[in-house]
C-alpha cells in the first residue's frame, strides 16, 4: 500500500513539473508519460546545484579563498555541464525518417546525425577499452578540483571525493539534460518543421500537376456561358441561366449548402498553403446527411468560379460522398449540381470564418 502511495506521488509530482514545460509530449487519451517531468526535475536539481556553489565559498576562512573556491567551482562545473551536454546531444540526436512514397522539394542534411554516431561509437570503445585508464585520470582530475575548492594540497593527498562529486553530479546533469531535450523537445520540434517541409511539398507537386483544379487570377467569361449552358441541360432548361457578373454561381443554386428533402449537405475545408505563396487549398466534399435516404451515387457537378481553366468539374461519389481539392487564391461561390439534378447546393466560401480573413476579401 505504501509503495502504490508512493508512486501516485512521485507521478503526480513530476506530472505538476510537465505541466510548466513550454511542449506538451501527451495527449489526453494516451498512457501518462513522465519523460518532460524528468527533464524538469532534471532542471530542478541542476538548479540546486549552482545554489551549492553559491553557498560553499562562505565555509572557507577568507572572503579570498571563499572567492577561490567559487571560481574553481563554478568553472569546474560549468565544464562538466558542457561535456555532458554534448555527450548527450551526440547520443539523442534525433533522426531523419523519410516518408516512403512522398517526393519533398528539399531534403534535410544528415551530416550531423553520421557524425554523431560515429562518435558515439567510438567513444563507447575507446571507454570499454580504456576504462581503467579513465578511472585514473578522473581521479587525479577529482583531486585538482578538491584541492583547488578548499586549498589544502599534501594533506588532502587522497581525498578527491569533493571534486569527484562536483564532477560527477554537473556530468550526469548536463548529460540527461541535453539528452531529454534532444529526444523530447528537439525531436518533435524537427518532426513538426519536416512535416510542413513535406506537406507543403505535396502541395506544390499538386499544385504544378494538376492545373485544372489551380485557381488563375484571370477571368474567363465565356467559360462561364459554356458551364450555363451545361447546366441548363442538366436542369432540363429551356431558359438560359442568368449568372452573377462577379460571383457568377451567387444565387443560381438555390442559396442553401444542405439540402434536407435529399439528404445532402456541401461543406468546404480552407487550409493556407506556404507554397505558392497567398494560396489556399480547399477541400468541397458532398456528403449524405440523412441515413435513411439513398446514399450519395454517380456523378457530382461542382461548378467554380470562370478564373479556374476548368470551371466544371466531374466526380463520381465513392462511399456516399463526393470530394475535390482546389488551390485558390481567392473566395468564391460553390455550386453542385447532383442526384442526376435533383440535388442543387451552394456554398459561399468567403463565409467561412476559418478560413485566412485576406482570402475570404480576395
């Protein structure tokens, strides 16, 4: 019973120490991880640390050799930081993962991470190797420092433990510190850089293959009169349709983007791009609402603005909805002809609160 006290403890407390970290690493419905709260009790504890260097110069006799003591210590312990942080670094670098079947515009420079495991390597051997050599050295090093923090040289002769301990301790700290971060902080920090380096590479490949859904910045009327006219057969007109001069769908679809007699509803997702510049991608997806009608069947109708190369375009609906994923530059109104005419939705982009205010004005 004491020992599940225990660890509810010790998880709660290190779970409060997450909690002021900068990066969240959980998500709520993930198992708990403490990785974040090591690293910040890891913090804490170097922390206390440097508040011990403070304190030790006022054990010494003098204010010079409390002065002495502090330099030593400090710079003794800021090296040992320093080596671990590297050490630790060279061993959680992280590494790049390329993402089987996607083309990216540029590729990240791994130099760095074949560095780092040849020398992680290497110094793993040569420890092995050299393990009694570097214990010996880590103790006449252990006793310069010792004899330097508290100024006795013969009769401390064989008393290294102080120095060890300041060694020992700014090591370890500076090693686990910079090791966490590398594999906590900087791993999903590269991850999420990388990510939007391939995601906005997918984009552009997307945007220079498939022009007919890229929208232009030059208008082309008589796309419109053939798309009318198009939709005057569909409709089964004998008038022909009038469209609006600037917004040329605006009001010919009936105004509404669901459509509950039929069960259908047209909806659009509007994400920035970073690449081109000032562009957005828009996903209208046709979906069925009702579970008790027809599900979504045959060919979709989406009608664009005359400032795409192909203002009409056809998709045949797959599981009971219909998508398409435009690039445009600018807002428009949407409309979709469906259910062999039946079906007439509309849906003005500019309205979309989610989407960039700049876009929506365009």
């Amino acid at each position: 019973m004491a020992a599940e006290s225990g660890k509810g403890l010790w998880s709660r407390a290190l779970e409060g120490i997450s909690a002021f970290l900068p990066t969240s690493i959980k998500e709520p419905d993930e198992l708990p991880t403490y990785t974040a709260g090591l690293f910040g009790l890891g913090v804490i504890l170097l922390g206390l640390g440097f508040v011990v260097i403070l304190v030790a110069p006022f054990f010494r006799a003098s204010i010079a050799e409390g002065i002495a003591t502090f330099v030593v210590t400090l710079l003794t312990a800021l090296m040992c930081v320093s080596v671990g942080a590297i050490l630790g670094l060279m061993f959680g670098i992280p590494r790049y993962s390329e993402q089987r079947g996607v083309d990216i515009a540029v590729a990240p420079n791994n130099n760095l991470e074949q560095i780092s495991d040849w020398l992680t390597k290497m110094i793993v051997g040569i420890s092995l190797v050299q393990f009694d050599v570097i214990v010996e050295k880590t103790k006449v090093l252990a006793l310069q420092v010792t004899n330097a923090m508290t100024g006795c040289s013969d009769t401390c002769a064989d008393n290294y433990a102080l120095g060890l301990a300041v060694i020992g301790f700014f090591a370890a700290a500076g090693f686990l510190m910079m090791y966490l971060w590398a594999r906590v902080y900087l791993l999903l920090d590269v991850g999420t850089v990388q990510d939007k380096i391939s995601r906005d590479a997918v984009n552009f490949k997307r945007f220079l293959e498939n022009p007919a859904t890229v929208q232009g910045k030059e208008r082309q009327p008589e796309l419109v009169k053939e798309a009318a006219k198009q939709l005057a057969g569909a409709m089964a007109l004998t008038a022909p349709i009038e469209t609006n001069p600037d917004d040329p769908w605006k009001g010919v679809f009936g105004g509404k983007s669901r459509d509950d007699q039929t069960g259908r509803e047209l909806v659009a997702e509007v994400k920035p791009l970073r690449s081109p510049k000032d562009y957005c991608s828009v996903k209208l997806t046709v979906r069925s609402t009702d579970a008790s009608k027809p599900a979504l069947a045959g060919e979709v109708k989406f009608f664009l603005h005359d400032t795409f190369p192909q203002p009409v375009q056809t998709v045949d609906a797959k599981g009971g909805a219909a998508q398409l994923e435009v690039t445009s530059w600018g807002a428009f109104t949407v409309g979709v002809l469906a259910d062999g005419g039946r079906t007439r939705l509309e849906l003005d982009l500019s309205q979309i609160e989610t989407a960039p205010a700049d876009w929506r004005g365009r």
